[in-house]
C-alpha cells in the first residue's frame, strides 16, 4: 500500500507534574526564558510512544534499557549484535565481513523494531577494533520540539523523606523538586513517504504511533509523570507527494481571560481553531483525509467535524 504524505497534530497537558526535566539544569522542567512557555524534546515524546509499543502493545524496540545480571547496561554495539541473525539464529560475526554484519543487522532491524521503522536512527557496527562503521537511517516520522500554547510557572516544592539522612541520625532526608502546576503542549511532526520506502514503514505502523501518542501519554504513570492527558490529535494526510501545509501548531492559538500562568486546566481556556480551518480550507483539494480524536473537556472554538465536513474533506475518527 502507496504511503502518503502526512502532518501530525498533538496537544497533551500535565497538571503538578515535571513533562520533561532538564539533567543540566536541576532536572527543572524546560523553560524558554525569553517566552516564559515550557518546552519538552521531541526524544521525550518519542520515549513515550516507545514505552508504549513495547510495554502495552509487545512491539520489539531497538531503543531500551537491558542489563544484564550484574546491571551493566548493553551499549548500543552490542544491541545491534542482537539482530545478527539469519533464519532466525545467531550468527558470528568472525565469520563475516563487515558489509554482510550490517546487511543482515539493518533487514533483521527494519523488520523487528517498529521504532527503527518510524524513527530511523544511527547504528553502531563493530567487528574488531579496526573494522567499524555504522548504519544510517532517516526516520520517516519527524517531530519539532513540542511547546506549551501559554506562559507557565515553575514552583519548587521540598518535603521530608521517610528515611534517616545518615547514620545515627535523627533527621529525615529532605526531598526537592520543581513542577508546572500546569501546561497545555502541542507538538508538531511530518511523516515521510519517501523516507518510509527505505525503513519499509506501514500504515499499520502509523496506526501504532498514533496510538503510543494518545494511550502512550495516558499510561505515563510514575511519580514524576503523573498528571500528563491527551487532549486533541489530528493527522491530515495529503494526496500528493512532497506536498504538506508545514507548522499546523503554529495556526491553532489557547485563548484564556485569565493570566496565562493562572491556567490549571484545559477548560479554562479555549482552542482557537480559525487560522488552521483557514488553511485546510485553502488546501481541500490536496487532502485526502483528516483522521482526529479529542478529549470532550476541551473547549474549541468550532465544531471540528462540522467544520471538516462542510470543507468536503473526509474524516476518521481514531478509536482506542
């Protein structure tokens, strides 16, 4: 099946709670100082959606965490030397060149791990310490940074810890962390098709992203996650090839009469959907679909499936 063209839409907020901690800054949440607006890396929500698949969905991940008994972590030479197999068996790498280790690594990855499919990577080769190379692949599915649709606020909270702070001691360890009491974040990405012929991606595929994104956020249940909630997810798919409108989450705006900073749920405000209705309508002729889902307590500014009907754009509900 021909794969098309396509733009992805998603809005998620997290209530009391660290969306993306920065390790060179206290592990605070991610600030644009010159905006005031919370920022999260396109590697967290790619985290998220692999979690997703693997935990939820048992999809193979190139991309996780294994320790061996001792706890020493696999590097990713060795995780690549996972898929060193034909016909399902391992096979040693002495008894290859290096051109057929990185054959028979990129078929048995490319058909193994759907994150490799959708989000390419770079993978280390190693024969011998003389022979090294690696393996290049340009991920169909691309996100920007995702950013908050307000300015937020960063509170810091300290509390006491159930333990001792040492030996013999009558002080309890104290705990320190900073959260964003709230913050509304949209992210934007592309899917490739051209890029999607060389890591063999599938609709099916797309299928599965979409649902890591939704169901993904949902499940983000650790102390430090908590509190995170889908809340709109569009995908316009395009006719043509090499076509897409570019920056949907540049057209959508959350308007509020309170202070922005003020904001504690997605109800308080409202999405304001007129600059991107404006421009699929430009562009109907050009799309194929638009496939949606919302959550019910967010407020937009139209009916989106009227609106999307009345363009004679067809639409998909995504179901979960």
């Amino acid at each position: 099946m021909k794969m098309n063209r396509s733009e992805i839409l998603f809005l998620y907020d997290a209530s009391w709670t660290n969306p993306n901690g920065d390790p060179v800054d206290e592990n605070k949440p991610r600030i644009d100082e010159e905006t005031g607006r919370n920022i999260v890396t396109d590697v967290r929500l790619k985290r998220t959606i692999r979690d997703y698949l693997y935990e939820y969905r048992g999809k193979e991940i190139f991309v996780r965490e294994i320790s061996d008994e001792d706890g020493i972590i696999q590097d990713a030479k060795h995780r690549a030397e996972d898929f060193l197999l034909e016909k399902g068996e391992k096979v040693s790498k002495s008894n290859l060149k290096l051109t057929e280790m990185k054959r028979l690594i990129q078929e048995n990855l490319l058909r193994e791990c759907i994150d490799v499919r959708l989000f390419g990577g770079t993978i280390p080769v190693e024969k011998s310490s003389k022979e090294k190379s690696s393996i290049t692949l340009t991920g169909p599915v691309q996100f920007q940074m995702g950013q908050s649709l307000h300015r937020v606020k960063l509170e810091y909270i300290k509390g006491t810890g159930a333990f001792a702070s040492g030996d013999k001691q009558t002080r309890k360890t104290f705990r320190e962390e900073y959260v964003v009491p709230y913050s509304l974040i949209a992210f934007y990405g592309v899917i490739n098709e051209k890029a999607a012929e060389h890591t063999h991606m599938t609709e099916e595929d797309v299928a599965l992203l979409l649902e890591g994104l939704w169901n993904g956020t949902k499940n983000l249940i650790s102390r430090s996650k908590v509190g995170q909630q889908p809340r709109l997810l569009l995908r316009v798919v395009y006719r043509e090839d090499c076509f897409h409108i570019g920056e949907l989450n540049r057209l959508i705006r959350f308007h509020t009469e309170k202070a922005e900073e003020e904001v504690r749920h997605v109800s308080d405000g409202t999405l304001d959907l007129s600059l991107l209705l404006e421009k699929l309508a430009e562009e109907r002729d050009k799309i194929q679909e638009v496939q949606y889902r919302f959550d019910s307590q967010m407020n937009l500014s139209h009916n989106l499936l009227e609106e999307l009907n009345r363009l004679g754009i067809e639409t998909q509900e995504l179901i979960y």
